[in-house]
C-alpha cells in the first residue's frame, strides 16, 4: 500500500505539544467556558458529569480516533483525505469545512468581537447598574426580528475587523510560524487566566453556594432522555467534531505519532477544563447573587446571556478590583475564541490548497477578508437573531448529518479495520478491536437518535418561535446552499494526482 506520506509541499507541526495546543485551541472555546457550566445546573449538577464523561467514551473519543486516524493515514484535508477513501464521497469534505468557514466561523468571529468590546468597557464598566438593557439596547440595539436587520454597530464592526486581522495574521504565517506559536502562547495563557478566576472567585462570599448549586447531584433527572441528548450535544461540539479541523490538523503530524494517546489527551484535558472554569462561573454568580438576596434560579442565565449580563452584573458588585476582574474574564473569552476561529480557517485553507495548489498566503488573504464581510450580516440590529438561527442548524443539523456519515464511509464502505491498522501501527497505545463496533453501529446509532429528536421537536415547536419564513431562509437554506456549493466543488478536478482509495 502507497501511504503517500512524503508530500514536500506539506507543512508539519514542529513538535507534538505544538499539534497538542492548537488542538486544544480548537477544542476549548467560548462554549466550554459557559455552555458547559449552564448544562450542568439545568442537568442534575454533579449527576450531569455522568452522562458527560459517557458521552465522551461513547461518542467523543472514537469519533476524535477516525478524524486524527484519517487526515493522517490520508495526508490531506477533509476533502481530500475523504476523496482519497472514495472519490465519490469528496462532496461530504467540502460541505463540512463550507457550512463552518461560511457559517459558523463568521457569527462566531461577531461574538468573539463583543468580548473584545466588553474586555475595553471592563476598564470602566461602562454596563452600568443595568447590563441587560446596556446589551440588547445600547450595545446590539437589538430590533424587533431576523427580518428586520437594522443598521450595521460601528463598535461591533471595529472590533470584528480587529478579530478578522488576527485571524489572517496568525493563519497567514503558517502551521509552524503561525498557528503552532500562537497556541503555545494563547493556551498556556487561557489556562493561566482561568486559574486566577477560579481561585479569585472561590474566595467570595457565597461562591461555596454556587459552587454547591454546581455539583451538587440529583441522580432523579438522569432518567429524562433530554439531559442524556444535552451530554452528547456538548461532547459532540466541544471537541470540533466533524468541522474537518481535526483531519486537516492530523496531516500535519509527523509519520510516527501516537494518534490515540494523542486523542485521550485532548479529549481529557478538554473536558478538565470545562469544569475547572465551571467554578470560577458558579462562584461568581453565588456571590452576585448572596449580595442581591436572589435565587441563583433568578440569576443565572444561559448561553450569551450568562456572559454578557449576568456576569457584567456580578462583575459590578465585587468587593475590589472589579475592572481587573472583568478584564481577566473577558480576556479569557477573547483568546478561547481567537484559537477556535483560526482552526476553522485553516480546516478550509488547507482544502483550498490541497484542491487547487494556490498560493497558501494568497487563500488566506482572500479568505478572511471573504470571512469578514460575511459576517457583517451578523454585527446588525438583528445580528443575534442571525446568529441564534444559523448556530441552531449547523451545529444541530449540519456537524450532526457529518458525523453520521463519516462513520458510515469509513466503517462500512472504506472498513473500519483498515484504518484501525493504520492507527495501531503508527501509535504506541493501540485502539483495540472495540473501535470498529462502536464506529459501525454506536456512534452512528446516538448521533441519528440525536438528529431525529431533534426533527420531530421542531416540527411540531419550531424553534426558537421564529417564524417559519425566518427558520427556513435562514437556517435550513444556509445549510442547502452551502450542500451545492460542495458538490460544485468536488466536481472540478484536482490540479494534482492523488492516491485514491487510501492507497
């Protein structure tokens, strides 16, 4: 068999704790500092980890095993490392890096650029005595609807043109120059800053209430199938499962690598974070709320609003040094971001490159100035609105629909075996027979349960209450542009031979 490892042109990360972080940079982003901890206090508190740490054995890891096994057996992209496998399966690649280069990377860049204003306005604490008023009506100047888009925020769009430089900056340098250096710094310091806000936090009057909302276990509630499907859900996204950057990551290891090793450290060391910022979350909105003599019912809030509002609000009330408070806790939000948005870009870049042997600095220029009008759309009145629709359907429906069809072309038209082998040859702790089964049928098997629970709600609750107009428009039709978009692509030959069928 042609393994096709030397490839001249091909960048390769210059050390293993290189790929390590900027893994973990992809993995460990905006969710993982407030998605996870809101899950948890509506999931059962410490029951929730259970469900968690089995959708990570279940699901996380062995889908996390065939995408690093693969871009490094295939020595390419998702687009080519699956057109290697099947030249008839190169469209799956393409869709995967199109709907998250042009869908989620730019509403994700608009969040990233209001933690970047809210790091400036932490100085002053500009949100004043009331931050919900201060996000929805000064900040986003929120309008009534996604069909009423409203004007362009100058504050917003200064800041996403900040964001989309660093962007470039970073991926425009290279694997080794750029994203392996970058990580070195940013995650060191992401755990750094994190580590502050726990132990600062801890120390408040009524974080060990919070802390004790956090944890505490109510094993009655694992019975409800939701907290079982919300486990999966985080596990699923956190780890940037079926976005392509994990493929397109791997072809840049070097051909001897302990791939599974590899997978259990950032799949681990993900989750362990995840946690760890829980406390600094929970210990913070116990003290806001043993200050305001609330329920912590009354004051936590999920997703965006935990960040933008309920933690502004807290912020506020700290006894000292709240502006240095705001600014590590913003900071952090910022660089989680900025390591996940450089991923995405590259999962595409590379396929670019791979496709059509362009200039790499030239694509990427090209890119992430593309990537930044794009996403003007998002820094509008009706912004989040936009946003709220389009993370619904490519996350929930698009990485999901990726996911189930990787396992079906590598376990049952390419054989599971044959990639395992690759695996177990190549890394110093072998997989084990196990994998296959779990990747032909449980894998693929919870990941359907997941999509059609997920159809049959929103049929009869459409989501979000949005109108059907909306929900269609914007978010089903993002994901059936970006379907054709991919075959069209597949469609043009490549400008180079390529090794087909994993050979």
């Amino acid at each position: 068999m042609k393994e096709d490892f030397m490839q001249p042109h091909r960048p390769q990360w210059k050390s293993r704790v290189g790929f390590l972080l900027a893994a973990l940079g992809s993995a460990v982003g905006l969710g993982n500092i407030w998605r996870f901890s809101y899950l948890c206090y509506k999931n059962g508190g410490g029951a929730f980890l259970i469900p968690y740490f089995c959708a990570l054995i279940c699901v996380g890891i062995p889908l996390m095993i065939l995408e690093i096994g693969l871009g490094h057996k295939m020595r390419g992209s998702a687009p080519m490392s699956l057109a290697k496998v099947n030249p008839k399966w190169e469209w799956l690649g393409w869709w995967s890096v199109m709907f998250v280069m042009f869908g989620i990377v730019l509403y994700y860049s608009v969040i990233i650029s209001w933690c970047l204003n809210y790091l400036v306005y932490s100085l002053d604490l500009k949100w004043g005595s009331d931050p919900n008023a201060f996000f929805f009506k000064d900040f986003l100047s929120l309008t009534r609807g996604p069909s009423e888009i409203g004007n362009i925020r100058s504050n917003i769009l200064g800041a996403l043109a900040i964001v989309w430089f660093i962007n470039w900056l970073i991926v425009f340098l290279g694997i080794e120059k750029g994203i392996e250096r970058a990580n070195k710094i940013f995650m060191p310091l992401l755990f750094v800053l994190t580590a502050i806000l726990v132990f600062w936090s801890v120390k408040l009057p009524g974080a060990r209430e919070g802390i004790r909302v956090y944890l505490k276990p109510d094993f009655t509630i694992l019975s409800k199938p939701g907290v079982w499907i919300d486990a999966f859900s985080q596990i699923f996204f956190t780890l940037s499962l079926g976005f392509g950057i994990m493929i397109a990551y791997a072809s840049y290891l070097p051909r001897k690598s302990d791939i599974v090793l590899n997978v259990y450290c950032i799949a681990v060391l993900n989750c362990m974070f995840s946690f760890f910022a829980g406390f600094a979350v929970f210990s913070t909105i116990g003290y806001m709320a043993y200050q305001t003599n609330m329920n912590f019912k009354d004051v936590i809030q999920e997703s965006i609003g935990l960040a933008f509002i309920a933690y502004p609000k807290a912020i506020s009330l700290l006894p000292f040094l709240p502006q240095v408070f705001g600014f590590l806790f913003f900071s952090t939000l910022f660089i989680a971001g900025i390591s996940s948005s450089i991923s995405i870009i590259e999962a595409f870049n590379s396929a670019v490159v791979d496709k059509f042997h362009l200039n790499r600095k030239t694509v990427t220029s090209v890119l992430c100035l593309l990537g930044f009008l794009g996403s003007i759309i998002f820094a509008t009145g009706g912004g989040l609105f936009w946003i709220d629709i389009v993370d619904h359907f490519l996350s929930h429906y698009g990485l999901v629909i990726v996911g189930i069809l990787e396992c079906v072309l590598i376990a049952w038209v390419y054989r599971a075996e044959k990639l395992r082998h690759h695996i177990d040859r190549v890394s110093d702790l072998k997989v084990g027979v196990w994998w296959n089964g779990v990747i032909k049928y449980l894998v693929p098997g919870i990941l359907l349960v997941m999509l059609v629970n997920d159809v049959v709600y929103e049929i009869f609750n459409p989501y979000g209450d949005y109108p059907t107009v909306a929900i269609i428009l914007i978010g089903r039709d993002w994901l059936l542009y970006s379907l054709v978009a991919a075959f069209i692509i597949a469609m043009r030959p490549w400008r180079k031979d390529i090794h087909f069928n994993g050979e």
